[in-house]
C-alpha cells in the first residue's frame, strides 16, 4: 500500500536538464516521494535515471523547472544546504573514502551534527553489524557490499527525510543485493523516504511502494510498484519477461 500525505517530502516538477550546453538529458521530468514512501525509478541505460539523481542533489543545474522539499523550492540549492534540509545522496561510485577508517567515514557523514553523535552511530551500526566489529580498519579494504553498506550508514548519520539512491545493487553478488535492500527496507521502515534509481527494476519494484519508468529523458509510466510488475511493456522491456 501506498504511504502518502498530503504534501510531498520531495516534489519535482517538470526539470529539465543536462551536462552539455545546449542538449538536455531530462526533458521536463516529474516525480513525487511522500512520507514513508519508497519510490523507484528505473529505465534503459540513457534515460536519464541517474542525471535525475543529481539535479535534486544540487549537482547538476536544473535549466527549467522546479524542485521542492518539505514544501520549499530548492531548485538548484547547493548539496551543502540541501544536507542542512534533511536530504542525503548515495552516488553509485566513489561512495566512500577508502583510506579512511570505516568510524571515520561515519563520522564525516555526522559532520554538523552537534550533538547524539555517539547514539546515531550505534544505532546506524547495528544496522550493518558487518562493519560493527571492524570499525577501525581502512574502508578501502572492504568488500563492494560493505563499501555500499558503509556508504548507505554514512548517508544515514543526520537522520535525513529523504534519502537518494543510485543503484545500491551494482556490480553485487545476489546474496549482498538481498541483503542491500533488506537494510534499505529497514531504513524505509524508520520513516525516511527513499528514491531509489535502479537497474535491476523486479528488485526495485519488489521492495517499493510505487515508481517511475524514464525513457529518453522523459516520463514514460508511473504507478504503483505492483501495478508496473505486472504491466506487460514494462516486463518486456526491462525485465526480460
């Protein structure tokens, strides 16, 4: 069942944007993410899954359109401030800074916070308990599971609203993506709301309330998780049903 509210945590409204000057990826996309909702989106390589990520984080300019979170317009707001706001983002890669320890990656993730530092990092380890027993050792001698995992609790340390995820499964082992989104699941649980881009959409689908289906840069479906499961184009084009 679908968790809504009556205003979005994070509304975006007809973006358009790109890399190049001139020539858009996303042409005019839109998205919503309640309270307590996880939302997928998934797509071809090319659709601009990923672009979308990074114009909400501030990344990336937005050309046209509009972002909100909470209610507030925070179009084209600087990653710094949108972390003030309760916004988190996990990129796909270089999610964590291998020559630093796994505690000291947690707590350059609690960077502003100012106080229940020493409470918010037990609570995010007994998450991942992997990494629990190895706080010490080097993050860059960790398994790409646990690198995810470590990024994942390194996202979670202030407490965001709403956190980003781009494509948590990538390049894992089928028993660590189970294992992934278990723990993406549980963090849901807890309240945050979760956009989740992702390429293996039957995993994504499977665990999220409702998504979006991005062709070309452009709204192509949208509708509750279960819904685009079963809907025939969508298991033909990208879950090879």
């Amino acid at each position: 069942m679908t968790k809504t509210q009556a205003a979005p945590l994070l509304e975006v409204k007809d973006v358009v944007a790109g890399y190049a000057s001139e020539v858009d990826i996303l042409h005019g996309v839109s998205i919503t993410v309640h309270g307590g909702e996880m939302v997928a989106i998934i797509g071809p390589n090319g659709a601009g899954k990923s672009t979308l990520l990074r114009a909400i984080f501030g990344l990336l300019a937005a050309r046209r359109g509009q972002i909100k979170l909470k209610g507030q317009d925070v179009t084209n707001h600087a990653p710094n401030e949108l972390v003030l706001r309760g916004l988190s983002y996990v990129p796909q890669v270089d999610n964590v800074f291998p020559s630093l320890s796994i505690l000291e990656n947690l707590e350059m993730g609690a960077f502003i916070r100012e106080e229940g530092l020493a409470e918010r990092l037990e609570y995010v380890l007994s998450l991942f308990p992997d990494l629990a027993g190895r706080r010490g050792e080097k993050a860059g001698k960790l398994s790409g599971g646990q690198r995810q995992m470590l990024a994942l609790g390194r996202a979670l340390m202030l407490d965001p609203n709403v956190l980003l995820l781009d494509e948590p499964s990538a390049s894992l082992s089928p028993k660590m993506v189970d294992m992934i989104f278990d723990r993406i699941k549980m963090i849901n649980a807890e309240g945050t709301g979760i956009l989740l881009v992702e390429q293996n959409a039957r995993e994504a689908l499977s665990v999220c309330h409702r998504g979006y289906v991005l062709a070309m840069g452009e709204n192509r479906l949208e509708g509750e998780a279960k819904s685009l499961l079963d809907n025939e184009e969508v298991g033909k084009l990208y879950m090879g049903t």
